[in-house]
C-alpha cells in the first residue's frame, strides 16, 4: 500500500500521523538508498506506475536507477528464513514518469509492506490502514476496492490468451463499455460470458448491494473462492464502521501477472486522481 503526498498540502504533517498510526500496529521503518541496481526494476517493469527509469553508470561498471518504486527493494531485502510475518514502512522520494508533469518528478511516497505468512486478518489490517490513511488526511474520503480473482475467473471461463487478458484488463480499468464488447465478439467469446462481464461493472457500489450483483456473477472456483473472501473482507470492515466509506469497484484492477488478491484504491474530496493504492501480490514475491 503507498500513498502519493507529492499531491498533498501540509504533507509533513501528515508524513508523521501515518508514522504513528503505522508504528502503533506493529510496523518497523524501512530506508532504501536513492538508487539500486537497473536490473531489479528492469526485468519487472509492467509492475512499475511508470515503465521508465533514470539510469547511469556506476564508477565500476555497473547500471544503476533512480529508485522509481519502494516495494522491489523492500522485497529485496526480505529475510526469506524468517517465520510468521514481517511488516515495515517508508517514508520515500520516488522518482517516475507522470502524466501532470509530462517527464520524470520526484514524489514523496509513504505506504506499508506486509509479507510472510498472510492470511484475511492481515489483509484485513492493511486495507484498515488504508481507510486509516486516508482519514488522516481527510474525513471525506472513499476507498474502492475489488479482488483480481474474480476477474482472473472469468477471463479464465472465456479461455482467454495472455495478451487477451491484457488488453480486456486494460479496456476493464477504463470501464469502456464499447471497447470491451468489441473485444469479447473478436476474442470469440459468448454473449454469456460478456453480459457477467458488464455486470460485474455495473455493481458498483456499497458492499451490501455490490456483492449480491458480483455473487450472481460467478461461474467458477476461482471467481467463487475470489468472492468469498471479498466477502468476508467487507464484513469485517462493515464491523469495524468503514461500511460509508468503502465501495466495491471490479474496474479496479492490477496486472494479473503479480497480483492475484484483493486489491483497492483511495479517494479524498478535492484531489481528481486518486491517493492511495494498494493490494496482494503473491505472483511478484513468486518471480
């Protein structure tokens, strides 16, 4: 989970909240030099916001980056032996393409690793810092989130290639109705299997409406397994009173060549794009 602050007034302050908050359950800092070796992001770069990095040679030889992500080096340095679970958090200066500036800016970023051993109450802990987070820097915010299972499921029902799936996944983030029609009618897929598709688009909304949609829209295990634990996930957020804040949202979507779980965004009032991002990436810390 990383937030962007670079888009954010009062950013020290809120820099130090989101320290506390993190530290109080349990989370260790975690530094990272400003560059590391080019061919840790380079073999990974679908995985990266922005696919571009700056680059330079080292005095001996070696091609070094500008960090442009926190979380390879932080898996970098993951202690492979250690049992149960390792949680830490950052407080960085990025550096990566955006759309705002038009070429590479530095962005303070802060977010949390948590690895290991996970299960849904470690899932369920990181998406209530998540809304924690965004509280801290607003009260009125939102927080989508969705499970990559279930639409791994169905394109697996529609016996999609890998580039299908890309591309689809790609028409899915930008809820281009149109385009995602004229993609199933190419890839021969049934008008069956393209209605679940809408729909699972149309059940946008608030978990206790959103989720019987989804529910009506499962063909497989995997999109089965997929929503019961998006379920569950959403009743014990519904539990711990984040129901008003929280929407379920299937065009939230990640590659599906990392992440494999539930995955979310945050937004707060007056911020166009959103702030916050996150989810499970199983299929990453695998490669």
């Amino acid at each position: 989970m990383s937030i962007d602050l670079s888009i954010l007034s009062n950013s020290e302050k809120i820099i130090f909240q989101l320290r506390s908050l993190y530290a109080k359950y349990g989370y260790k800092p975690f530094k990272m030099s400003k560059f590391e070796e080019y061919d840790l992001y380079g073999s990974n770069k679908d995985f990266l916001v922005s696919g571009n990095c700056i680059t330079f040679t080292d005095s001996d030889g070696r091609l070094l980056a500008l960090k442009p992500d926190v979380t390879f080096s932080i898996i970098k340095n993951l202690d492979d032996t250690a049992k149960g679970v390792q949680k830490v958090y950052y407080n960085e200066n990025v550096y990566r393409v955006t759309k705002k500036a038009g070429g590479f800016s530095e962005i303070m970023q802060t977010g949390i690793e948590c690895m290991g051993d996970i299960g849904t109450v470690d899932v369920c802990e990181v998406i209530t810092l998540a809304a924690r987070s965004l509280y801290a820097i607003s009260e009125n915010y939102v927080l989508d989130i969705s499970h990559m299972g279930i639409l791994s499921g169905l394109f697996t029902a529609m016996d999609l290639s890998e580039s299908n799936k890309t591309e689809l996944l790609s028409a899915v983030a930008e809820k281009n109705i149109g385009v995602i029609l004229a993609l199933c009618e190419q890839y021969g897929v049934g008008q069956a299997l393209s209605n679940k598709l809408i729909d699972l688009l149309n059940a946008y909304g608030k978990p206790e409406t959103a989720l019987k949609k989804i529910g009506d829209a499962v063909v497989n295990a995997e999109m089965q397994n997929a929503y019961n634990e998006l379920c569950e996930v959403c009743n014990k957020l519904t539990d711990k009173g984040y129901q008003d804040n929280i929407n379920i949202d299937c065009s939230v979507v990640n590659d599906m060549n990392y992440y494999n779980g539930i995955v979310f965004k945050g937004f707060i009032h007056g911020v166009p794009t959103g702030v916050l991002s996150g989810g499970r990436y199983d299929r990453l810390m695998e490669r």
